[in-house]
C-alpha cells in the first residue's frame, strides 16, 4: 500500500519535534501535527518560562547578598507585567525557531488535531482532512491534573490555576496557596515567594520532593522555614471557595486559609484522551499512558510513542533522547534502547537541588552496602551577604566497588554541577577517581572531590 508519509508525528513538544527532524534528515517522508504552539510543555508553558521566572524571582535575594559587599541599590520595586511581556516574547522567538528548523528538515506541519482512524489512517479534526501514514509516532506529552489520587475531584477546584495558568496571570497574587509536593509545586512557591507574594505551600505527605534522597529533603524543608515560606505537611484541601474577591481553601486539619489565588500542582495526566488509540491496537495504562517496550514501540508493531505521554521519566532531555533512539532503531536500522538509569535532575528552587543517580533509599532496596560521604558548609558567597544558606552535598559509594551510586546537592547551581557528575557516573567513576581528582578552589564544586572522611555507611 502507498501511504502519504513513512511516519506521522502526533505532538510538536521536544520528543516529537526532535523524531521528525531526525527521519526526516534520514530521507523518510514525515508529517508532524500539533493543535496549540510548537515547542510543547518544555518550551511554552514548562522548562523555559518557568526557568525564566525562577530568575526574576532570585533577584530579590541578590539584592539582600550585595550589601553585605557594599552595595546599596535604593528601593526595589518588581513590576510582573514587565516580566511577563519579556518572558512571551522569548517565548515566541523560541517557537518561531522550533517550526523554521523543523520546516528546513523537510516536515510538512499541520496546525491540527490527530486522532486515530484505523491502524494507519489519521484524521485532522479542525480542517477533516484524513491522512495515511507507515509508522506513527505519539509525542503528545502530559498535562495537569485536578484530581487526587485516581478520582477525587476538589471541590472548587474549577476555581484553583495550574502551572499553566501561572504563566499568564494578569497580575501578581500577594497571597498565593500552592497545593502539592512535586518539583513544580516547590519551584512555583519559591518564584511566588521571590517575587514578594506571600506563599503557604499544603502537601498531604511527610515531607516534599518524594523520591528524593532524604537529606535533600529536609534540607529544603529548613531552607522553605527560614526563607519564610509557610509549608504545611500532611495536609490537602477538602473544599475551595470564593468569599468576595478572594479564594477559602479549607483542609483535613480544621484550618482555612484565605488567598487570592490558589495553584494545583498535584500531578500530571497522560495526553491520550480522545485519542481513539484503540482504534490503532494501541495498549494503555492504568493513568492512560502509552505503555512501550524497551525500545519505545507500542502493542501495535508499527505505533511507538516517546516522552511523557509514556509515563516513564518525565524530563524534557529523556524525551529527547528517546526520540534519538527511535529514530536510529526505525530509521537507521540501528536498535537503541533509551538509557533511563543515569539521569541528572534538578528541582529549581532556592538553592537549587541537583541529583543523579541512586539515594540511599534505592541503592540499600537494590542490594548495595553503601558508604555515604557528606558535607554541609556556608557558601563562600554568603559569608559576607550575611544570609543563613547552607550547602549539603553527597556522594554514596558501594562499600564493595567504590563505585560511586549517586550524587546528591542542594545549594547554589546545583544543577550546574550535577550535569557533570552525571558524565562521571555514566562512565562509572569510583570514590577513588574523585578522591584523585584535582579540586578547583575557591568553588563549592570542589568539595566533591575533597571529602575523604566517610560520614557513615548503610546495610541493606
């Protein structure tokens, strides 16, 4: 059978963007559809605004570092306004270079919906035209939820923003109450916070960032304190409503908190809802999510699906990465499978919290008897701006191989560094690798590979 395209591309976001470029510089006839803006998330309403704001926010605390070194600014004032228009138009530059570059590739680009017709055939909702396709690719992402759990609706949750909306708010709110525990809740509460707004943060576990190592953890939760953050723990709202011109928010522990805007940050959902996949022969999930094999091919044998729709490692980089993949197993008959294992992350708060590899928690349920090695210290930048910041690092080592498992850091560009460890564990560097390394003083960098005095060590 003649199709149209050898590989239709549903989501313009960065693993769908990056597939289609790819094959199509491989010599595949590839079509791509995206119904809002190229880019996706990451670039429109994700990683790059939201990385913008996180440095609006951080000039408030730079202010308070530079008198200590002799500076004196005047009064500050913050104008949102000022800072949203900028922020829209970098992100409409960014948008402009994703459509040009996949446009040079040879894509053709329809500002559409896809849904599915049968194995091969997709529709294109807004203009009805219908196309055939060999392979197909689904890159349709993610997207907020407003459920709890599996089905518990907020009451008055309609009344409540998500992240995507924060991105567009028409002015800054002077209290805001952020529900969740994730990596978007904790850097939306910092921004808030930096920006001047007053944030109370409500989680319903013991503490933030689960899946994090557990010093990081209460690492933050002390920063939050300090820096003024109100952060209540075990905790969920039960009802929100609107009194006048401001939000209630009631909760499990009795309390009502009144703000002017409220932000759900409790979760993401698979993009697969009227999808019709199975139409396709495309397998779901229990949260929708497009399961996949090793190599990111779907039920059907010539249906894969990359980054968040699949549930699998929500970063834009994985997505990426796992578009690569597809490509060189498809189309450059070259089988690779994505590497999930060495992943660098980082939450952007203030400091910010880089990590990769194994915690502590992880490497002992996998068997490994651990040496932790630990330093906490107070930047040297902070010894003059006069501000109570700490600096936690750590390296957990296998007390067999030395191998070093993960690494760990919360304090100033964090994430910075954490993309350089990341090539070290990949390449599996020992504790004695780091110990020979030479240090580059004065950095906080440096106390990676000055720690010599094992902190304690773990068993399984």
């Amino acid at each position: 059978m003649k199709y149209d395209y050898d590989l239709f591309v549903i989501g313009g976001g960065s693993g769908g963007v990056r597939a289609s470029r790819m094959a199509a510089l491989a010599g595949a006839r590839v079509a791509l559809a995206e119904e809002w803006r190229m880019g996706g998330t990451c670039v429109i309403r994700g990683c790059i605004p939201k990385k913008l704001l996180v440095y609006a926010s951080q000039f408030s605390e730079n202010v308070l570092d530079a008198a200590g070194y002799g500076w004196d600014f005047g009064q500050a004032r913050f104008d949102w306004p000022t800072l949203i228009a900028n922020k829209d138009k970098e992100i409409a530059r960014l948008e402009g270079l994703y459509t040009t570059n996949v446009q040079k590739a040879g894509v053709t680009i329809y500002q559409d919906r896809a849904v599915f017709e049968d194995p091969h055939t997709l529709l294109l909702l807004n203009s009805g035209k219908r196309v055939t396709t060999e392979k197909i690719l689904i890159a349709t992402g993610n997207r907020p939820t407003r459920e709890m759990g599996t089905s518990h609706v907020i009451p008055g949750g309609d009344l409540c923003i998500t992240s995507d909306e924060a991105f567009h708010l028409k002015e800054l709110p002077k209290r805001i109450l952020i529900a969740g525990g994730g990596y978007i809740a904790l850097e939306f509460a910092h921004i808030f916070h930096g920006l001047g707004s007053h944030v109370s943060l409500v989680y319903r576990g013991d503490k933030p960032l689960r899946g994090f190592d557990d010093g990081m953890r209460d690492a933050l939760c002390e920063s939050m304190k300090q820096r003024g953050l109100e952060v209540l723990l075990g905790c969920e709202f039960t009802k929100v409503e609107k009194r006048g011109s401001c939000l209630r928010a009631e909760t499990n522990k009795g309390a009502v908190i009144e703000c002017d805007q409220i932000m759900l940050a409790i979760g993401r959902m698979p993009n697969t809802m009227a999808l019709h996949v199975e139409k396709a022969g495309v397998e779901l999930g229990k949260r929708g999510e497009v399961k996949v094999d090793g190599y990111s091919a779907t039920s059907a044998p010539h249906i894969y699906a990359v980054g968040d729709v699949t549930d699998r490692v929500q970063l834009t980089p994985v997505a990426i990465h796992e578009a690569m993949c597809f490509v060189e197993t498809v189309f450059k008959n070259n089988p690779t499978k994505p590497d999930h294992i060495h992943v660098p992350s980082a939450v952007f708060t203030t400091p910010e919290l880089g990590a990769v590899g194994l915690t502590e928690a992880k490497a002992l349920a996998q068997g490994h008897a651990i040496d932790v090695y630990q330093s906490t210290f107070k930047p040297l930048l902070h010894t003059l701006g006069g501000r109570p910041v700490r600096t936690l690092m750590k390296l957990i080592v296998d007390a067999k191989t030395d191998k070093v498992l993960g690494c760990h850091i919360f304090g100033d560009h964090a994430a910075e560094i954490i993309q350089i460890v990341a090539v070290c564990l990949k390449m599996g560097a020992t504790k004695k690798d780091f110990d020979g390394t030479m240090a580059l003083h004065p950095t906080a960098a440096e106390e990676l590979v000055t720690m010599r005095s094992k902190s304690y060590s773990r068993n399984p």
